[in-house]
DNA sequence: GGGCTTATTGCAACTCGTCGCAATTACAAA
DNA sequence: TTTGTAATTGCGACGAGTTGCAATAAGCCC
C-alpha cells in the first residue's frame, strides 16, 4: 500500500474500484525491476494472500493495460511480461535463435509512427514492441 | 499432390521427409486464399483424412517458419494466422477499438530494417508484420 | 524388394490465457 | 451507519498451443 499509492489513486480516479487485489497487484508491479509475468505478480501476492486467483491477475493487467499504466511484450518464450510505464520507452530486438536481446531506443521506430500518422491517420501503439530476427552472429 | 508440389520438394531438398501429412498440410496453405489458422488446416484436412493430429499441424507450421515457406501473423483475435510466402510481404495496421485492419505495403518498413541492420547488425525478419494501436475513426 | 535407422506421428497431459456465472464487496447515496 | 447496486472476484471449464514418449514409417543402403 506504500509505492503504488500514485498508480492506485489515478485508477480509482479513472472510475475503477480500489480492491485490495489490485492494490496488491500495484504493488508487485511497482516493487518488481523491469519486466514481469502473470505468474511472477501472482505467486509474489500468494505468499501473502492466497486466496488471490490467477484470473484477477490477468484482468487487472488487461484493465491497467488499457489505461495505459503498463505495457505488454511478448519477447518469444511463451510468457508475456509487463512493465510499468513512466520511464521511458523503448523496445528489443530479439533473435530467434539464440535468444539474445538487444535494447532499442524509442527514437528509432519514431519516424515510421509519423510515417503511418501522416499516411492513414493511424496512431500506432509502439510503447514496447519486440521486433525478431537474426543478430550478427547468427546470421547466416 | 498437385500445387503443392513445388513446396514439397523444397522440403524434401532441405532434408526434411515427406511425408502424407505433410503433402496434406502444404496443399491447404497453398489451396487457402491468404490467411488461414492451424484450425482451418485441420479441419480442411480432417474430411479426407481423420487419422491426422492437430499438434502434427503445429509442428508442420513450426518447420515450415523455420525453412521461410511461411510466415506466421497475429492478428490480435486470439488465433495465429498462416500465409504462404511467395507473394509480395505485407504487413497489417490493426485497430485495437474497432478491429479495422489497414493493409500496408512492405517499402513503408524497409527504412526501418535498413537502419537495423547498419547500426546493430541485426536482420530483422519483417515479413508479416501487425502493428496495433488506433485507427482515425477510433482516435481520442 | 527387405531391412535398418532415425525422423515423424499420435496421444495424452500440460501451460498460458480467457470466459461465463454466481457470490462477494467497494463505494455512493440515504 | 445502513442499504442498494453494479463492479469485481473466485471458480471451473474452456481454447490455443506445446511437449515427452512410445509406436510408426520415410527413405537410405544392400
């Protein structure tokens, strides 16, 4: 109830009721570094209230997705991961054979969100994309 | 065994075995105008022969991604989408509201993968691309 | 054609994520 | 503080896709 007082104040602020799920859910969140999965958020919350279920996990994501308070990345290992937004964003090049992930900055994908704005008048959603393919080393 | 021929040797030239499943499965993607699910695949095939599995379906499409002879889209609906390369790639705009999809052509992304490469290293598969985020319609 | 080897298949069980529905509960209004 | 009600939760069942393993069979060699 102490890091995520913000995110959950803008929630109930947005219409949204302040359970003490998604106030426990919130704090997983804030308190975990970087990227985190469904799985991760709710064995962090069992441990201390295990009454919480797996599908309350999801649809608070979906919900805070949605409000544009966290974003989601499928970085290719069949998990999705979160991350909460604030910082700045940026995105991954992930190569599909060995795995290996490179950060990318947010400035890059920017000319091609103009690009398509100008084009088709369509506000591309490029918070945290996973672009795949070969790095150098792989490569054949 | 007929328009997939072209495609089954390929397989067979790579040295995968050519099995009936296999000439099945080839013979729905080519037979499919654009897009089909593993689903479709399976039923399509399950008329004619109702022995085949649905995970061979998987591990066909997995193999076939893997050779380049398909490529593989998410369209946000829930179910993974199969097309046969050969073709012009292009890539999708879809509307996270309204669902809408805005077909886009792949020179808009080839500036895109050019840098990838110069600064990273990086060949970035592209092929088929969804990019989601708001159409003008749906925009705020 | 017949045998051998190893890739491939079918099966069953599993994981991740979603959904419908009935029970619960946050929160506004009295 | 009590009540009313719609949002939210938990639960169980489901759908898409994956995986380990034993049985089968494609394609090579003779």
């Amino acid at each position: 109830m102490t890091k995520a007082t913000g995110i959950a104040s803008r929630l109930s602020k947005a219409g949204y009721r302040l359970t003490p799920q998604r106030i426990m859910i919130l704090d997983a969140i804030e308190g975990a570094s970087g990227h985190i999965s469904a799985e991760e958020i709710y064995q962090k919350i069992k441990a201390l209230y295990p009454g919480l279920n797996i599908s309350t996990v999801y649809r608070t994501m979906e919900l805070l997705k949605e409000t544009g308070m966290v974003t989601e990345t499928d970085m290719g290992d069949g998990r999705v991961r979160f991350h909460s937004v604030g910082h700045e964003h940026h995105h991954h090049l992930v190569c599909s054979r060995c795995g290996a992930v490179i950060d990318l900055d947010e400035a890059v994908l920017a000319p091609l969100t103009t690009l398509l704005t100008e084009k088709f008048g369509f506000s591309a959603d490029l918070k945290h994309l996973a672009i795949f393919g070969h790095c150098k080393d792989c490569d054949r």
